[in-house]
C-alpha cells in the first residue's frame, strides 16, 4: 500500500507540472530552430566530443548520441550529461570507443530526422544511440507521424552505414495524454525495434522520470543524480552492443554521400 501510495503521489506531483512542461518546450524548440538550420552553429552548440585518453591501444570508434535536451544535458554540465557519463563507462571498460554527444533541446522527431538527413550522416559513427520523440509526446502529435520520422532516421543511417549498430531509447508519454496514446506511443518503440532489428533500452528514464529528488525544478530533465541513473539505464543496454562490435574488425569509414538522402515520394 505504501508502494501504491507513494507512485500516485509521484503521479500527481508529475501532471501538476504539464503546463509548464509545454511551455518551457516550446521555447526551447523556438531557440534551437536557427542551430538545426546550420551545421555550422548546430555542431558548436549541439554535438560535444567527449574526452578520451591518449594513447589507446588501435583506431578508436565513434559512439554518436542523437538526441533532445534529454541527451544533450539541459541545465547540467556537459560531464555531467550522461554521453560523458558513458564514456566515463567505455574507458573504465578499455573499449575503444569515443561517445559524440549530439543532442539538441527541443527537438522533435521530424527536426531530428532533418538534421541526420542534412550534416549528421557525414559525421564519422559506428554506433548511433537514438534518443527522440518525448517533444513529439509533449505536443501530442499523432504516434504515426513521429513514427515515420523515426523510420526516416533510421533508413538514412543504414544507407551511409548498414551495419552501424543503432540503439534506440524507449520513452513513455504523460498520462494526461490519454491511456491509447500512452500505449501507442511506448508501443512504437518497440515496434520500431522488432521491425528494423534495434537494439531497444525500454525506457531511457526507468527509475527517474516523476521524482523530484532526482530531476531539477522543471520536473522533466534529469538532476546530477538522475544522469547517472539514467546513463546506468543506457549502459546496461549499450554495454554488450560495444564489446560485439569491439571483437569485430574496423570498418571502413563510408563514402561522404554527395547530397542528402531525399525522401521517398508520398
């Protein structure tokens, strides 16, 4: 009963704070749309390398994360964001791998897929870590349509590079949106994986999401100490994805494609 008792008082505490959510949203989409618009600014403000020791043994590999707000590690430190977190994990591991963090707050799903479409796909990666659609959820945009733009993604990195691993983050909406949006909305996740064979993290913010003492003042973006749960939760997935893809030969970096990939007629 105490169990019970105190998740519906999480649960409360969390609907209180969805007007804010919707607006501090909207506002982090209106200032990051001229960063998408240029891969020069957008590779300054979002993508940050994370540092790596000198004089590892091989070629190291690149992790890159693509993601909102939630990767990007809005209102923390860059070390302190989880990317950094798991590179911390890789070189504890002595893998040779560095993670890219490539985060922007406030993007969606459909801005992510521009965004990979436009300079992401020519950066080096041999792994990517797909963290979308919680901005999507936020404005309760129809699941179909953040689904294709996560599909677009997908399709596009496994042109430039088929056999990358892509590692995709699970995340669940706010109950105010209904119970079948709720379950169509963490139900497209999972069918993404099992249809273009990901490797799923079931939900990004398992044990964070809905506490106060571990999310700042906003309610929804991860605290010092809900980064490092959240990075256990990515790890733990990420983990064996890493050593495979470490017992296997570097692969050649792809060819730079001379445009971006242009979507399928409609």
């Amino acid at each position: 009963m105490s169990m019970m008792r105190s998740s519906c008082a999480r649960l409360a505490w969390t609907l209180l704070l969805i007007p804010a959510l919707m607006i501090g949203c909207g506002r982090a989409e209106s200032k990051s749309a001229g960063a998408s618009a240029s891969p020069g600014s957008a590779r300054g403000q979002a993508s940050t390398e994370a540092a790596a020791p000198k004089g590892a043994d091989g070629p190291r590999r690149t992790v890159l994360f693509i993601g909102t707000s939630l990767t990007a590690g809005l209102g923390l430190e860059p070390e302190q964001a989880f990317p950094a977190l798991i590179q911390a994990r890789i070189d504890s591991a002595g893998l040779p791998f560095t993670a890219v963090n490539a985060g922007l707050s406030g993007e969606t799903a459909a801005g992510a897929r521009r965004r990979v479409e436009s300079w992401l796909i020519r950066q080096p990666f041999d792994v990517v870590v797909l963290e979308t659609g919680s901005n999507d959820m936020l404005r309760g945009q129809p699941v179909d349509s953040t689904r294709a733009a996560i599909q677009a993604i997908v399709d596009t990195l496994r042109a430039v590079r088929p056999h990358a691993p892509i590692v995709l983050a699970g995340m669940m909406a706010l109950p105010n949106l209904g119970r079948r949006y709720g379950e169509q909305f963490r139900a497209m996740y999972a069918g993404l994986a099992r249809k273009d064979s990901l490797v799923l993290i079931p939900f990004l913010l398992d044990g964070v999401g809905g506490d106060p003492a571990l999310n700042q003042p906003d309610g929804m973006h991860p605290n010092e100490t809900g980064e490092r749960i959240v990075a256990a939760n990515v790890w733990r997935t990420l983990e064996p994805v890493l050593r495979a893809e470490a017992a296997r030969p570097a692969s050649a970096p792809s060819p730079e494609p001379a445009s971006p990939p242009r979507p399928a007629a409609r």
